[in-house]
C-alpha cells in the first residue's frame, strides 16, 4: 500500500523552458542566446549552484563575470526564473493527495528557482517537505537525495510513488525499490495513479 507521494517539479508540477531564461539573460548582455546557453553550459557553475556549492551572490557573481550581463541582482534573479511557465498537474488533484499521502518534492534545483516558485505557484503549499538538492547537496540520480526524501516520507521504498520527467531518475528510484514512472502528461499520470489505487477524497 502506498503512503508517501514524491513529485518533481520541473516538467511535472510546473512546466519550463530554459529557452527564456536564455533569451533574458540575452538582453543584457553582449551575447546572443545560444551564446549565453553554450557559455553557462562549459562550465559547471549551475551544478555547483544546485548542489548548495555555491551561494545565490556568489553564483550573480560569477556568471555576470561569464556573461557580462548589466542586471543587478533582483533583475537577475528575474530573468534567472523567467524559465517557468504554466503548471501541469492540477492544483486540485495534489490537494486531494495532500489529504490522503504524504507528499514530498524531490527536486534538482536553487535557492533563486524555489524561492520564485513559492511566491508566484501556490501549488507548493501542499507539500510538508521538500527534499531540494541544493539543501541535501546531491541531485537526483544519487541516492543520498532518495534516502532524504525517503526518509522524511518515513516510509519504506516499495511504500512511495514517484513521478519524474528524466526517465533516468525514475529508473535510479525503481532500483532503490520505489514505485516510480516517468511523467509524460496529467492524464498519464492519473491513469497511473488510478492503475495503483492511489487517489484523493473523493
């Protein structure tokens, strides 16, 4: 029987595109787009940022040094979370879940990203914890970030379903022993859901 509920955020709770952080970034800075993604993308500044390596000032910073862009810090931050974009999955459908499971965010993600998603996505408010990578340090597929959200679930693996959009990290969860499938759409998720018995009061 499942008890505990883990969600990914991006491309499943709200969608995004990193194309429009890219073309913000863009019009402060002497780089086009695809010059801006390709300069973030040879180092891995992102990934030390999203395993808690680096501090949100620091990481301004650093890729304002990489990308010479003219914003401040809170129009960086702006264009930094332009990315995100409609949710996905009903509000109503996670909050009949709340009620009924445990529910935990498990995401790869920053301090400048949750923070922006907490003010502007009410969703979040249905989930008592979340297992953040730049708080655990480590991203999904590692199971260090796994074992934090299984244990603030307080359940056995086989016990929790997950859904992510990266068939890699479903995959790293179903070897761990959750029930995991890979998101492709709401109404695919809710036959999932509904495939195992999982559902909200009714």
């Amino acid at each position: 029987m499942h008890k505990a509920i883990f969600f990914d955020l991006g491309r499943v709770l709200i969608n995004f595109d990193f194309t429009l952080g890219y073309q913000a970034l863009e019009g402060a800075c002497p780089y086009d787009a695809a010059e801006v993604r390709q300069r973030i993308k040879s180092t891995d500044l992102v990934t030390r940022f999203e395993t808690g390596l680096v501090e949100p000032h620091d990481f301004y910073r650093q890729l304002r040094g990489l990308l010479e862009f003219t914003f401040d810090y809170d129009a960086f931050c702006a264009a930094w979370s332009s990315i995100f974009t409609n949710p996905l999955v009903p509000d109503s459908l996670v909050e009949s879940l709340s009620r009924r499971y445990r529910l935990v965010l498990l995401s790869n993600t920053n301090v400048i990203h949750i923070e922006m998603v907490r003010e502007k996505y009410p969703v979040l408010r249905h989930f008592p914890d979340m297992v953040l990578s730049h708080e655990v340090k480590a991203m999904k597929p590692s199971p260090v970030i796994f074992n934090e959200a299984l244990r603030r679930a307080g359940c056995r693996p086989e016990e929790c379903f997950y859904t992510d959009d990266i068939p890699t990290f479903t995959e790293a969860a179903r070897a761990m022993g959750i029930d995991a499938v890979t998101f492709e759409s709401p109404a695919q998720l809710e036959r999932e859901l509904e495939r195992r018995g999982i559902r909200g009061i009714e």
